[in-house]
C-alpha cells in the first residue's frame, strides 16, 4: 500500500506531464490550423482549374451544399461541418464567398475528382451504371426459401464486407441462414458520388434498395460493427417490425438529450490532443477537411502503389484486408461519412433506442474492455436505453481483437443468439 507522499507525488507527475502534453498540442494544432489555412486556397485553386463543376468546401460560406438541396435529412447534418473551432476560421480569415457554378442534373450520381482514384476496381460502378451497394452473399446450401433466415452484416468507419465476408461468413455453420456483408455507400467496391452527403438516411436508403427491396426481404436479422451500429439502428428503427435481432459490436453512442450533440460525439472520438497515436491521427482526419483530403491524396488515390511498396517489404503476396479497405473510399465520403454519421447521428440515437425498446426487438452488446477507438461507456449507455438487452464486456479484447482471434467464437455465439431469438419468437 503506497503512503500519502507517494501518491502525492505520482499525482503531481501526472499533472505535469498532461500540462506538457496540452502544451505541446495546442502548438501542433496551431500549425494544423495554419496547414489546413493554406490547402484551402490551394485546392480551390486547383478545383476551379481541373473540375467543371467544383465540390466548395466547408470553408465558403454556402460550401458543401451540393447534393442536399431538396433539404430531405438536414436533421442529420452534423454541425460539426461547419463549427469547428479552428483559428482561422473563428476570425475571419476563411470567410470565403461560394461561387456560382453551372448545375449538374440533380438525381444523376457525380463521378469522382481529380484527386481521387481511378484504377478499375475504384471506378467499377461508374462504368456499370450501378447505383446499388456491393454485396457478399452467403447461400446456404440446404433449406428451403421458407425455412430460410436473413442477416444483414454492417462493417464500420474505413473498412468494407470483407470484414465480415473473411472473417465470419467462412465459419457460419447454420444451413437456414443467408448472409449479406455491404460494403456502405462511399466505402470498397460500392457507389462512391461527389455529389452526396452521406448522411444516415443516405446509408439506410441505399440498404433498402440494395438488400432488402432487391431481395425482397421480409424479415431479417441485423449484425454491425463500430460505426455500422449506428446504421444498424436507424435501420432497425425504420423497419422495428422486420427486425428480429441487433447484435452491436463496440457500438458508439452519444446521448441525443445532450446540447450539441454532434460536438459532443467529436470531442469524445477525435479530441485535440498528440497523445495517444490513434487518438491524434482521429483529431487530424475529423477536424482538418484540406489536411485529410491531402492524406486520402497520398494514400487512396496511389493505393495500388502503397500495396505493391507493402508487399515487396514484407515480402507478402496478398495483403490483409483491413490493410487494403484502409485505402476504398475517397475524401469526401469518408469525411462526410464520419461527420453526418457518426456526429451529426448521435442526435438521433436516443430516438432510435425508443423506437426498438417499444418494438422489443431482441438486442445484444459486445464491447472489448480494452477498447481505445469506442469508449466502454457508450455500450453501457445503449443498455440504459434498452434494459432488455444482453450486454457482454470482453476481458482483455479491443475494437477489433474482440472479433477477430475468436472468429469461431463469435460465430458460435451469434447463431446461438439468433436461434434463442427464433425460439422465443414461436
């Protein structure tokens, strides 16, 4: 047992070195203001220069309006396109005026920029003419159509199906169900338009016309991951009928009766701080519009040359597929993805749990108790809002290692969920 002088001065040791570390942030974040100051003249340059009709960004007074127009879910929009607190921009200096461009064809999907990629399998739905998500199937090979059940599988921020389709399809052993992993809308080998803002609703309506119309389902079970639970939910509490199970992994949730709702979700996720890693690059990519355009400039639109760099290092022929997702998707369905979604969605996640805790739609929660992306807290805080769902806390797994090393596990424990669900259904 430590004495009083002891603690005294681990106290006083961690004082000082957070004092370091927000001094040392509020320098580093000065020059990314300053950055990002500057990389919004320069690609409104070179938007003006090599687009016909450029996306504005955030930073003109009317930017990244394109899209929204029949003002159909602005409830989702999330503040936080617009109300970051960045230096520049609280005084003054990034008050640019919007111009007026030749419109396009509302309706019409808008190809990708300049600086986004071109390679086949990133352009693959423009050729096709395909305005439907992505999807793996998995078929059982016995049962018949009315013996079979659905499930519908939601990857989460920056990953596609495969996170799913490679990791649990493979293990599924249950004849009666039929699996759909999608890649969302903006992320792998789905549509990727200019031209959307990528809010909840966005992601739900293009599920409904690619899965649930498409497949004519009538019911279905729903399994989602991260930020996919925050579809999940908006899904489940559009069709609470359909819906005969939600299992969240590592569920975000942020409460919707808290002011500012959307900034709150931003500061819990992608706070301003260097320390830790993960937790900066968040700050970076969530904050910083032009810098994290610049990033997905580097890295997305020359993926196909990272991956051979990758694999001449490592000395791998393939590589593994969270590496490769890192990369599918552009800046600006990754950006607004992450604002509208995950932020500017929290301000309707308590409406949503309602909506299921009426239904008594079957729920269950898994959370690694070593989670640094997703807080613990946020799953106990889905639980407060449905009391009757299972809530399971893994010792010792994190965002991922919850699922992934435990695969037959994890499979195990789904369909013995859905199979309870069935039983108590009859």
């Amino acid at each position: 047992m430590r004495n009083g002088p002891e603690i005294s001065s681990v106290s006083f040791s961690t004082r000082v070195l957070n004092s370091l570390l927000g001094a040392i942030s509020l320098v580093v974040f000065g020059f990314l203001d300053l950055l990002d100051f500057i990389l919004c003249y320069v690609y409104r340059f070179l938007d003006e220069f090599l687009e016909e009709n450029p996306t504005q960004c955030y930073c003109c007074k009317n930017g990244g309006q394109e899209g929204s127009s029949d003002g159909e879910g602005e409830e989702e929009m999330s503040e936080t396109l617009r109300d970051r607190k960045i230096f520049f921009r609280e005084n003054g200096f990034l008050g640019l005026k919007s111009r007026n461009y030749r419109e396009k064809k509302r309706g019409k999907l808008k190809n990708h920029r300049w600086s986004d990629c071109s390679c086949e399998s990133c352009v693959s739905w423009q050729e096709k003419g395909e305005e439907r998500l992505h999807l793996v199937t998995n078929v059982p090979i016995n049962g018949t159509n009315e013996s079979v059940e659905n499930a519908i599988f939601i990857h989460g921020f920056l990953t596609s199906s495969s996170f799913w389709s490679e990791s649990i399809f493979p293990q599924i052993s249950n004849p009666n169900f039929r699996t759909f992993a999608i890649d969302l809308l903006g992320f792998g080998q789905s549509p990727k338009p200019a031209n959307c803002q990528y809010r909840l609703n966005d992601h739900v309506k293009w599920i409904e016309k690619s899965v649930i119309e498409s497949h004519k389902l009538d019911s279905f079970h729903i399994v989602a991951h991260s930020m996919g639970c925050m579809i999940a939910l908006a899904l489940a509490a559009k069709y609470p009928n359909r819906v005969k199970s939600i299992t969240l992994v590592a569920p975000p949730y942020f409460s919707s009766s808290e002011v500012r709702a959307s900034h709150n979700a931003l500061m819990k996720l992608a706070e301003r701080r260097i320390w830790p890693p993960l937790l900066f690059g968040s700050a970076v990519m969530s904050w910083y519009e032009h810098i994290g355009r610049t990033v997905c400039f580097i890295f997305c639109k020359n993926h196909l040359i990272w991956e051979r760099i990758i694999k001449l290092i490592f000395n791998k022929r393939d590589l593994h597929f969270l590496v490769r997702d890192m990369t599918k998707h552009t800046h600006h369905s990754a950006w607004h993805t992450m604002h509208n979604v995950i932020c500017g969605g929290a301000k309707l996640q308590d409406r949503n749990l309602e909506i299921i805790e009426k239904a008594r739609v079957s729920m269950k929660i898994i959370h690694g108790d070593k989670d640094r992306v997703v807080p613990i807290e946020c799953s106990y805080g889905v639980k407060s809002n449905v009391q009757s769902a299972e809530l399971r806390i893994m010792n010792g797994k994190d965002h991922n290692t919850v699922i992934f090393g435990r695969e037959k596990e994890f499979t195990r424990e789904l369909e013995e969920f859905w199979v309870s669900v069935l039983a108590g259904n009859k």
